[in-house]
C-alpha cells in the first residue's frame, strides 16, 4: 500500500470513528479501494479503539454544517493541456489579481465546496485554480459517491498528481503573467500541497497546506515557498507529521510558519462537513490571506 493509500483508507478509519459514517459504509469504502478482510478490519479496530480511550476529543462545536456566503464571483469550469489529457479545473477570476492560487482539494474531489473557496479567494484579489486531480478518469462528477471518488483516487500513481499539479501551475502563470503564485489544499489536497513542494516546484512564493501529512522523507530543496502550514491540534494523525515538516522546511531555508489551533480536528476548516470549527476556519482564513499577501511580490 503507497503513502496516500495509506492516508486515503485511515480516513475512512477515522470518519468511522468520529461517527460521521457506520461501520458497513467504512467496510464499504475501503473494499473499494482493496482494503479488506483482516488489513480492514485491524485498521478499524486501531481508530475506533483510539477514538474511545481519547478524552476531550470531541469536536468543540454542534454546529450544523452550512456554506459560508461570500460576495460571489464568477466561477466556470475550464480545461487546459496536462501531461497526458486535457486538465478540468474550476477557475475563479478577481477582478484586479493580485496573484494567483491553485486550489488543491480533499478526498471527495472537486466539489462545490472548493469551487467556493476558489471563489473566495478570487473575492479577496487573487484570482484561484481548483484543480481535478479525477480528470483523466473524467472528473469527480463521473462517480456516484465520495467513496467512489477516494477510492479512485488511491488508485493513481503519485508521480501523475505531481506532474499535474505542476501543469496546473503552468497554466495559472499563463494566465497570471508577472504576478506570483501560491497553493492551498486542504486534506489530501493539503498533502498534495507538500508533495508538489517535494516535488521541486520552485514558482510558488508561498503555499498553505491545511492538516495535510507530510510526505515521507520529503525533500523541500528545490522549493522557492514561503510555507504557512496548518493543523488542528485535535487531528493526532496528521500533526504527529508536523516536527518533520518542520525539520524539512528549516533544512531548505525556507521562511515558514506552523499554525495548531488547539480546539480543532482534522478538516475543521469544511464548512459543509461533520468537524467544521467556525472560529478556527475564519482565523485560520485570515492568516492565509495574509501570508499569501506578505510574500516577496518580487518573487518570480
């Protein structure tokens, strides 16, 4: 099993034990993605074995899951060259730009959420790119649920996400000519966020990864991005990678920042999910804006 199969199937684990979905429908989800028989069954006996002897774990808010409202932008859906086929994407256009964003997304894939946060960043003066890491299986609206779509996922070789988002990238500075360039991502797009950092991208001037694991052994020498990491001091999984983000980020010399907000579990920044945290989500919102606005403006 890879690194992000891996990752992908312990969500699963980990929604089973946040009671976000019942045990058949995570028996369910891994099946699809191969996990089965004892390799499902010790996996989900580690997280919900976990998730009992934890205290004070529980999610600091009841509040029901509604999208934000933002003053809204313009939104379409666009395709552009890949490495292999043609790229879907959402693309968000400010009406002055000030940079550009590539918007990296969960594990349910280009969702309406995303389109929404790529909106919002076009509301705030810079103009976004939520890629479909799904297109060359025909995009996320090609399959009937969220667990066909992280199932799909773990089927693709990571070196194809990373030559992905590099030509998502290509096509933002085409578009962007002379303005710089930053990522976010947030979940598995958190992860991608540090891959394509791993992977030797040197155009972005500054990147967020929101509660997303660092890759083993990621090298970030070849990375040029001023690095806003952010986590949730409830999401144990994901923070245990965050002493070697932060090992790797001080190796390569790079301005950064490692944000925890202590009340908040994994994807608390989803305003359409079971953990969303209000307080941290704005916050955590507003200090990437404000990185993405404080970075080098002559970086190039």
């Amino acid at each position: 099993m890879t690194e992000i199969q891996q990752y992908l199937a312990e969500e699963v684990a980990e929604d089973l034990a946040d009671g976000i979905i019942n045990r058949r429908e995570a028996v369910r989800r891994l099946g699809l993605m191969g996990v089965t028989g004892a390799a499902a069954t010790g996996l989900l006996t580690t997280f919900t074995s976990g998730a009992a002897a934890a205290t004070g774990a529980e999610s600091s808010t009841g509040h029901t899951a509604t999208e934000t409202s933002w003053a809204p932008v313009a939104r379409e859906s666009i395709t552009f060259a890949g490495p292999r086929v043609p790229l879907m994407a959402a693309w968000a256009p400010a009406v002055r730009p000030r940079g550009g964003v590539l918007v990296m997304h969960e594990n349910r894939g280009l969702t309406e959420h995303i389109r929404t946060v790529a909106g919002r960043l076009a509301a705030s003066g810079y103009s976004a790119l939520a890629l479909d890491l799904l297109s060359e299986e025909g995009g996320t609206g090609a399959f009937p649920g969220e667990a066909e779509v992280a199932a799909a996922l773990a089927q693709i070789p990571p070196e194809r996400f990373d030559a992905d988002m590099k030509a998502a990238v290509t096509e933002l500075r085409r578009r962007l000519r002379g303005k710089k360039l930053a990522a976010i991502g947030f979940c598995f797009g958190g992860a991608m966020v540090w891959r394509l950092l791993a992977a030797g991208e040197p155009r972005l001037a500054a990147a967020a990864p929101f509660y997303g694991p660092f890759p083993d052994g990621g090298d970030l020498g070849g990375s040029r991005a001023a690095v806003l990491g952010v986590y949730g001091g409830l999401d144990a999984r994901v923070l245990a990678t965050k002493p070697a983000a932060k090992a790797a980020l001080e190796a390569a010399g790079l301005r950064h920042e490692l944000v925890t907000f202590a009340e908040a579990d994994h994807a608390f920044f989803n305003d359409t999910g079971a953990r969303f945290n209000p307080h941290a989500a704005t916050e955590a919102w507003r200090r990437a804006l404000n990185w993405f606005d404080t970075v080098d403006h002559r970086h190039d």
